[in-house]
C-alpha cells in the first residue's frame, strides 16, 4: 500500500514518496509544456521565435519540455504573458485541455 510505501526508505536511501511527487511534477510540467507547444503551433511560431518573444532560453523551454528541469514561476508569468494571460488563467486552459483530452 502506498502509506507503507511512504513510510519507508528505497534500498539507494531515496524516499518512494519524494521520488513519486518528483514524477508527478516532472509529467505534469512536460504535459504542460506540450500545451505550450500546441498553442505556439497554431500560431506558426517556431521554438526559436516563441522563445525570443517570450524572452526565456531556447535551451531551457526545450529542458522545460523534455522534463529535465522543473519550471520556475518566472518562466510560467513569461509563458503566459506572452498569451495575454495571468498563470492561473494559462493553467486553468490547460487543466481543461488536459482533461477533455487525458
């Protein structure tokens, strides 16, 4: 059960319920991502260009996507800034994206 899960210590010393908040964060944050891209696709924008206009590393939003590197706040206000959004308007569209299509 997960509780005991929880409550012990993998064999490598990783806590199981620190690694699966990881992994829960790290999904989310690429489906979210993914999101992005399709926005940005719609709109014809490349990486590059979307990048350069949102002003955020291209090497980073593709880090972002890849979930090898966890959002900062301040890359989700450029994100979605760049829609004409507040973060909670960006994530509420995406909630609902995500699950009309999950």
């Amino acid at each position: 059960d997960l509780r005991k899960k929880c409550q012990s210590v993998l064999p490598n010393g990783n806590d199981y319920c620190q690694i699966a908040k990881d992994n829960f964060y790290m999904t989310y944050i690429q489906k979210l991502m993914k999101y992005n891209k399709l926005r940005r696709d719609k709109l014809g924008l490349s990486l590059n260009q979307f990048c350069f206009e949102a002003e955020i590393e291209t090497s980073t939003l593709s880090r972002y996507e890849t979930g090898k590197r966890k959002l900062s706040f301040e890359a989700l206000i450029k994100i979605a800034s760049f829609y004409n959004q507040t973060p909670a308007e960006f994530l509420a569209d995406f909630e609902k994206y995500d699950k009309a299509h999950s």
